[in-house]
C-alpha cells in the first residue's frame, strides 16, 4: 500500500511512501512516543523508516526522563559490562586512526554514561566532551573525570569549526530530524574535521533475530543499509574515508549487525549505487517476526491456560509488543517487576510496574517476557529463591531465529 506519508522521508524529504509493516506498542504510563506507527520505504530513494507524528520534543523528553541508558547495571554505553567494553573499545581505536593527534577537539554526542570517553581517554585524547539528554548520564561522565553536559542535537550552542570530530554511535537511529540535526552538526567540524557514524545494519535484521520485531520498536525509527547511510551523508557534501560492517554485543548472549563509517567532506562523495536489497531483506525480516511472534504467542497460551493472574518480568521493548498480541492482551496481569528503577511505580496495562523483591508475597507464574536478557533474569528468579512457576518464550534464546517460512 502506497501513502503521503506523515513524516517526510528523513533522507530526502520525499513523502509518497509503501508500507512494509504496521507496529503497535502498549506504552507505559506517562510515555511520551508513539503507540504504534507503520513501517515505510521511501519511494523515491529506498529509505526504510518509522512513518510517525511523534516530534524530536517527544523523542527529547523521552530519553531525558526514561532514558534505559542512564541505568549503570543495564543500561550500555557505560563499559561497565565487558562485552559493552569491548564494542566501545573497538569504536575509540577507528576513531583514534583517522585522528592526527592526541589534542583533537571530539564531541561524542549521545553518549550515555562515558563509557566511549572513557576509552578515547586511554588513549591520550583528554580534549573530549560528551552532550547527553539524561542528567543521570552526564552526572556519571562528569564523575568519572570527563567533560559532560546535557542537552541533545538541537540544543548545541558550539561556535563553528569547534570539532576535529563529532562521533554519532547509535544516535541517527534514533532522530526524527535527521536533516535538521546534520544541518547544525556538521559546520561544527574544522576543515577536514571527521563525522564517525555507528548505526544498526537492517539489511541484516533477519540474520540476527532473537526477539520479534526487536529493531521495530520506540526508539529506532531510522533503518539503513551500507548504501541509504552514504546516500544521506552525501547530501551534507560527505563522503566515506572508511567503512564497515561489524558484529557487535547487544547483551551477554546475543549479537547484533552494525555498520560503521568515517566520513568527511575530503570523502568520495557518493554516486547512485543501489540500495542492498534493503526493502525485501526487511520483507524478509518482518515475516520471520511474524512466524516467531505467531510461536511465542501459542506458547503462551498452553503455559497460561487455567491461571488467574500472571506476573510479567520485564517491561521492554518485546513487552510493549506482547501486550498487544493474544494471550497477554486479555491476561489478568497483577504485576510488571523489572530490576531497571527507571520505571518503577509506573503503570502498564492496568497494573504496577515494581521492583523484584516485591514478588514474594505473589503466588502467580511469571512470564519472562524479555529474550535478549532471559537467561540472566532466570538467574536472579532462583538466586531469590521465588517458589512462583517461570514461563520462558524460547528454550534456546541464545540462537537466533531461524524462519522456516
């Protein structure tokens, strides 16, 4: 089906769009994005994106008052869990190769709790800022030693020329604006200043499913592909001096396809060269969701058959889209717990969002309703030593998916 899309394109500002998908979300009291938006490609230039009303202000407020960043045991972009530093090891040292010298001016924006900071500093780069929304963040970067100040793409107030290099790492996904947001960014560059772009791969969504629908979520509403990444940054006069795809960490037990580049305006400014098969490799990625969606759905509806209440640990992405799906939708939910205190006393789906050490006195089955972090939740369900009955959604959710349709 082809519309007028309510969102411009964020790569060309085209609006006639197709829609691949429609996403819905049952949000937690007080949320302040979408409920649900369709899934579209640009048919002009093949850009895959979330077609949403929601404003950069929501996008702004959501991640300065719920930002899942700014929480040190689960949030990443700190480095305190090992594979969360080594991804952002790996992330300073191309950096650091396309830097002429360790006094180079860098403006990490978007960047969480220091942690990539953290690792330009080791490597003698002590001339480094960091702007996030979170206060929470920019608190834990100013305390370790470094330089942070909160506030998010459109509020930056640098003179001209001030950076040798502003790093975007997980952060074009995430803006509404994009043509705004590299419109104030990149006169902040000096003459053969460097924009390193970090953004999640979505020709390679279906080849890493661990969770349906897991990149179709509140948050990432932009999806490229090697190709629509170049094509944007060409129309900001960049190029590409370096990039890659690489596979990274999303959690202990699940990886995650990105793609990383370097690009300034001394870069070979990209031609017209195809766009990776980008619009059927998300076809691809949306009916293997729906496959394992359809599976996680009737698993749930023999384990829940003849409960009267069910507790549900975990309050993410996945549960935001299980809410909407049989069995959860009609379930007697008594309680969310969630060990993150970032929503704790919320509401979601008629019911309170507590913390863990709350469940003793509840004698109803727990759902896990979350697969990138399962087995750890797992764990801590019998290091407290809770007696209720767990409801896993896959055996092995280690493996990723395979689609069999």
């Amino acid at each position: 089906m082809t519309k007028q899309s309510l969102r411009h394109c964020p790569s060309c500002l085209g609006v006639p769009a197709e829609v691949l998908h429609h996403q819905e979300f049952d949000l937690i009291e007080g949320h302040p994005l979408a409920g649900g938006y369709d899934v579209v490609v640009c048919e002009a230039c093949g850009f895959v994106y979330a077609d949403t009303a929601t404003t950069q202000e929501d996008y702004n407020d959501f991640y300065q008052q719920m930002s899942k960043y700014s929480d040190p045991a689960t949030g990443t972009g700190s480095g305190n869990l090992g594979w969360d530093a080594e991804r952002l090891h790996e992330t300073a040292a191309i950096v650091a190769r396309f830097l002429a010298s360790s006094d180079a001016r860098i403006l990490d924006l978007g960047c969480a709790r220091g942690g990539l900071l953290s690792c330009l500093r080791e490597l003698g780069f002590n001339h480094s800022i960091g702007v996030d929304p979170s206060l929470a963040c920019v608190r834990e970067v100013n305390a370790r030693g470094l330089k942070g100040m909160q506030g998010d793409v459109g509020s930056l107030t640098f003179p001209a020329q001030s950076f040798d290099c502003i790093i975007l790492s997980g952060v074009l996904e995430h803006l509404r604006d994009l043509h705004a947001a590299m419109e104030g960014l990149v006169p902040l560059l000096k003459d053969h200043g460097i924009l390193y772009v970090e953004v999640p791969d979505a020709t390679a969504y279906a080849d890493y499913l661990y969770s349906p629908f897991q990149d179709f979520n509140t948050e990432h509403i932009n999806h490229f592909s090697q190709s629509t990444l170049r094509a944007f940054a060409a129309r900001f006069g960049l190029g590409p001096v370096f990039e890659t795809k690489k596979t990274i960490r999303s959690s202990s037990t699940s990886l995650y396809p990105d793609i990383c580049g370097v690009f300034t305006a001394d870069g070979r400014v990209a031609g017209e060269d195809g766009l990776d098969g980008l619009t059927e490799k998300i076809r691809l990625y949306v009916a293997a969701s729906q496959e394992m969606m359809k599976e996680i759905s009737e698993g749930l509806s023999r384990n829940l058959a003849g409960t009267n209440g069910v507790i549900v640990w975990g309050v993410g992405q996945l549960t935001m889209k299980l809410l909407k799906c049989p069995p959860l939708d009609q379930a007697r939910i008594v309680a969310f717990a969630d060990s993150s205190p970032v929503n704790r006393g919320r509401m979601l789906h008629g019911a309170e969002i507590v913390g863990p050490e709350e469940l003793r006195e509840m004698p109803y089955p727990i759902v896990v309703a979350s697969l990138l972090h399962q087995s750890e939740i797992v764990r801590q369900i019998r290091a407290m030593n809770l007696e209720n009955r767990v409801i896993v959604l896959r055996d092995h959710p280690e493996e990723p998916y395979v689609f069999h349709g």
